[in-house]
C-alpha cells in the first residue's frame, strides 16, 4: 500500500532510538523527508544510518523535549531546511518508574515536563505552520497504560492521560483547519525502556528480568511483544494521508492485553 507519505515533511522528536528510530525509519522507507531530534548526541549517528539506507533527506538536531528553547530551535531549523511541515510525531521518553510513594513531588514535575509540556511546546511551534499551510497530521505516541494502569508506573500512567485529553481537544479545534490530530498508544515493545522497567520490576519482586520479561509475555494474549517495525509502519500508517479520515482517535496497538470491551 502507498502511504502517500513521498516527500512528506516529517518531525519525529525522540529519534536516536527505540520507538523514535523506528517511526523514523518507516516514514524513511515511505519517501519522507525527515527532520529528527533528540536530547542524545546518539541523533547524529541514527540520522546517517536511515540517510545511507534510504537515500532521504535528513535533518538532526540534538535538542532537549523538556526545553522550550530548544524545541523552537529544532522546528526553526525543520522549517529553514523544507520550507514546510506535513507530519509530527511527538515521542519522548518514559517518566521514571515506580508506585506513589516511590516518587517525590520533583519527579512528578519532571515527568510533567517530559511527557506533557514537551507535546504543549511542541504543539505551540508547529500548528502555525500546518494552520498557514491548511494541512498537517499529528500524532502523539503514549502508552496503552492511559486505559489500563500499569504497576509501578504511577508517573506515566496519571500523565500520559493529560496528552490524550490535549490531543482529542486539538482535534476538535484544528480538523476543520486542515489539520488532523491522533495518538498512538502501544503496549510491550522490545525496546531498550521496556529492559530498564523489567529491571526495575525484578529488583522489586526479587526476581529476574528474564522472569519478568516471561510474565508480562504471557499476559498478552498473542504470547509476545511487539517490535519496533511493527510499531513504525502502524504510526506512519496512522499520521499518514492513507489514514485520512481518521481524527481525534487513540489507536491502541498493545496485542490485546487490555481487559475491557470498548
């Protein structure tokens, strides 16, 4: 299936890595034009990398989600580099895990930050320009945990849902503007997040991650997580023109494991 997504202008921020990587990626195999970023110098390497694969424009910026100023840095340079923007994929990494009484008032302002004001800021830069263009797609990545609660994740679980509530608020004022807005919300990924928290788990059952790791698999109904391509080819599916009735959605990709019927 063609995407519709050559020459597309898309922003990916969290892109080093993970599930970033391979949205980048999968819009790179599609004929898009990529600007990337990422607090890690790391960004520099993954951009040559999806540059000598698939022969598409790349730009990279190391820049810091939790900062405003370098978000209206990294947009600034997307806009200098292709004169426009089509797609945004906001993507951050997860707030520190643990219960209520595990975290502090100070790890609840950070995880606020990162999670909620990174997709505010981000949204403050970018609209402008889908408005002056009448088009524009944005997708926000959460986690399946905005509908069922994962344990020991108090921080994501309690501030992702603030990013699903911006998202269905913008769809509502930006889809007869041109501009559709959804998010994505994937379950147990292999990704180098997913090890940290199965680390974190076995230190506080007394187990093993590989234990954990067994646990959490065969609590997903199809008996495995998900990869990362899987992940990248759904999210550029959904932020794509292919998807283009699709709005104000939260389309959940986490195998089934959770419970409730709607």
């Amino acid at each position: 299936m063609d995407l519709g997504l050559k020459d597309q202008v898309v922003l990916v921020t969290g892109a080093s890595r993970g599930l970033g990587r391979a949205a980048a990626e999968a819009f790179a195999a599609e004929g898009a034009r990529l600007a990337l970023c990422s607090h890690s110098a790391e960004i520099e390497t993954a951009a040559e990398a999806i540059r000598r694969k698939y022969d598409q424009p790349v730009l990279a910026m190391q820049a810091d989600v939790t900062r405003r100023e370098d978000i209206d840095r990294y947009v600034a340079a997307a806009q200098q580099a292709y004169g426009r923007m089509d797609i945004l994929i906001i993507n951050a990494g997860g707030p520190k895990p643990g219960g209520f009484f595990d975290v502090l008032p100070v790890d609840w302002e950070a995880a606020i930050q990162l999670t909620l004001m990174s997709a505010v800021h981000l949204c403050y830069a970018v609209v402008p320009h889908m408005l002056s263009q009448r088009s524009g797609s944005i997708v926000a990545s959460e986690s399946y945990s905005v509908k069922q609660p994962i344990e020991n994740l108090v921080l994501s679980n309690s501030i992702r849902l603030a990013v699903v509530g911006l998202m269905k608020s913008l769809a509502g004022e930006l889809g007869p503007k041109g501009v559709r807005v959804n998010s994505i919300h994937p379950g147990w990924t292999s990704t180098e997040r997913v090890v940290h928290l199965f680390e974190d788990a076995a230190r506080r059952a007394g187990t093993t991650p590989q234990e954990e790791a067994e646990k959490t698999v065969a609590s997903v109904p199809l008996r495995r997580m998900a990869t990362v391509e899987e992940y990248g080819r759904t999210v550029a599916w959904l932020a794509s023109p292919a998807a283009s009735f699709i709005h104000g959605h939260a389309l959940f990709m986490e195998g089934g494991i959770i419970k409730a019927a709607i």
